[in-house]
C-alpha cells in the first residue's frame, strides 16, 4: 500500500475545506500565518458554550478555549473559520466580513439606532432578503435590509417568496426593482418550484449564502425547496395577524446537496444599526444622484430652494415614502457615527489619563 506524503495530505485536506467556502484570502492567512489546515475548520453553527464545526469530512462539537470564554471577545460565530485542538476551539480566524446588527433591546435615545453590536454571519458571500408577498410585504423594511446588508459590504439579493399567493406576482417584482437599484429580485413559490434554478446560481460550490428576513417570510421553506427535502422545521402564519413564529431558533450552515452552504437564521424583528457605512448610499442611488443636481452642496433636502430631491416628490419622480424612510435611516446613522466618534475621543482621552498619571509617579519618584 502506497503511503502518502505529507503535501498530499494536505492538498486533501485543502480541498475539503475549499468545499466550505474556504478560498484565496484564507490560504494566504493560512499561509502568513504558517497555519496548519489539518487543525482548520469551520462553524456549522454557534451556541452560548457549544460549537459545532467541521473539517469537511467529520462533524463534532467544541467547547470555547479558557481564554475564549473570559475575554468575550473575537468569539465565533456561524460562519467563521477557526483552529480546533483536541475538542477545543483555540482561536478564530480573522474574518472576510462579518453580517451584523444592532443588538435588541440596546437601543439608545436615538430611534432605531443600536449601542451593542451583535454579529449574526460570518464570511458571507451573499445574503438573500427573503420577503412573503402576503402581510410580510413591506418595500420599507427591504429598504432597511438592504441599508444593513451593504454597511455589512456584502451583496444582496432579495428573495420574494409566497408568489403563488396572487395571480400575476410580477408587479410586486418591479416595485421592488424600483426601490432596489442594481439588486437581483428572484420570485419564489414552493408549489411549482419557481426561481430554484435562479438562487442555485448563487450557491456553487464553496459559496455561502446567508438568509435574513421576518417570523414566518418563508426563509425555512425557502431553504427545504432549495436542499430538495425537509431539512428545516416550518410553521404556519397567523391568519389573524399575519404573523409568523420563530421556526427556526438558531443559525446553522446547511450544506447543498448542489453544492454551496445555505445559512438560515432567526426572524428578524428590529432591523437597528449598530455601525456606519455606506449602505445607505448604496441603497438610495437614485436620492444620491439626484442629490447631485441640488444648488447647495450640503443640501438636507428639507425646506433648501433649488432642492432636487424635493422637486422629484412633487413631480412623482420620488414617493415621499421612500425620502422619508431615506431620512429616518440617515438620522440613525449619524447617531451610530457620532457614537462611535464619541467612544474613540472617550478611549483616547482614558489613554492619555494613564500617561499623564504614570508621569506624576516619576516625577514623585525622581523628588523622593
């Protein structure tokens, strides 16, 4: 029997966890780091103190490092890739991109905006917003999706489930597209399979999609018509208040028997930000461009002569429900920025009080 050499061995082992979405950013971490890929793997999904990773050959469970556990940083999350020893997870691998929002329940004075920031994915290639074309329709809140996908720098594409609901489901698609500049819009419906083909289109081999949307859109649905079988429990919708239970209770990666790995996650109720970007240029492109044409360069779009934006409202060009979803969002954001600088200046400030401290002690030792 022929034995195998070292670098075969780890070419086996690269390409098992190349099936996991493992690519070229991550092989030359791998390889400025000297990191051994056989101790690799990645997180199926994250509990409070419980792991469950592969290395694309075994499943197991891990418990967090000591170190891990007390410092409550840089902890994993779906998603991540990370070194395991004997059952434990010593370290996370730096991420490509981090999926993240406002932490419930940790908003600040501020409406809508965040002061905790919760990760929910990492090293995401794409993320579908899934939306029901029933009482869960609401171009606001895919516009707010939207806004935290791109803050995240990562590519949406909106999913609209349910479309066996109405006869012709199309016009929903071009209002979306209207309110969704340069995103692809799929049409689903479990009953006759429409749009699979187009969504496995984002979920080649080695990919990662990542699913968010509210209670009872569709998204574990969404996920067995995908896989081809029941791998994820669903639930009814309220007939009364159109409501949708949490299914799904936690964030797992589903492998594709296609290929790629599929997230689903959680009903999202409050879509708060917890950091800035430009998510909300990206999402409101038509505001921005018509921004362009304002007579003030710092133009807010208020009550400013000249104003183009609020020429467009009156001339239809521009629903005042999108300006003013646009204004709402950009009121949070400032405050999640001003926040942030305000936490630097108070990290800064605490930094130089210890200096300054540190040198009355010489200058008391250099007296005595």
């Amino acid at each position: 029997m022929k034995t195998r050499t070292f670098s075969e061995n780890r070419q086996e082992c690269l390409d098992r966890l190349r099936r996991l979405g493992w690519n070229d950013h991550f092989e030359q971490l791998a390889a400025d780091e000297t990191l051994d890929p056989a101790r690799v793997a990645r997180v199926l999904s994250a509990q409070r103190d419980l792991f469950l990773v592969t290395d694309g050959r075994d499943e197991r469970l891990c418990a967090p490092s000591g170190t891990m556990r007390h410092r409550h940083r840089d902890y994993p999350v779906t998603g991540d890739w990370v070194l395991v020893d004997e059952g434990v997870v010593r370290r996370v691998l730096r991420r490509r991109n981090t999926l993240s929002r406002g932490e419930a329940g940790s908003r600040g004075r501020q409406e809508g905006a965040a002061q905790r920031e919760q990760p929910i994915a990492a090293n995401i290639d794409t993320v579908f917003v899934v939306c029901g074309l029933d009482r869960d329709y609401n171009p606001r809140r895919i516009e707010r999706y939207l806004a935290l996908v791109h803050n995240c720098a990562m590519t949406p594409v909106i999913v609209l489930t349910k479309a066996d609901l109405h006869a012709s489901p199309e016009p929903f698609r071009d209002e979306v597209e209207t309110a969704a500049f340069g995103v692809d819009v799929v049409l689903t419906s479990t009953r006759d399979a429409r749009g699979v083909d187009e969504l496995h289109a984002y979920l080649s081999e080695g990919r990662t999609v990542s699913m968010i949307g509210s209670s009872g859109a569709g998204k574990s649905t969404l996920a067995n018509m995908l896989h081809g079988s029941r791998v994820q429990a669903t639930g009814a919708v309220s007939a009364s208040v159109g409501k949708g239970r949490h299914t799904t209770t936690s964030r797992e990666l589903i492998a594709m028997p296609r290929g790629g790995l599929l997230m689903d996650n959680p009903g999202i109720r409050e879509i708060a930000f917890s950091q800035g970007g430009d998510g909300l240029d990206a999402t409101f492109s038509d505001i921005r461009e018509l921004a362009e044409s304002c007579r003030f360069a710092d133009c807010s779009h208020r009550r400013e002569p000249g104003c183009a934006v609020i020429q467009a409202v009156e001339t239809g060009v521009l629903s005042q429900a999108r300006l003013d979803n646009y204004r709402k969002m950009q009121r949070e954001l400032d405050y999640v920025r001003a926040r942030s600088e305000k936490s630097a200046n108070c990290v800064e400030r605490e930094r130089w009080k210890d200096v300054a401290m540190e040198i009355k002690r010489m200058h008391k030792r250099k007296k005595r």
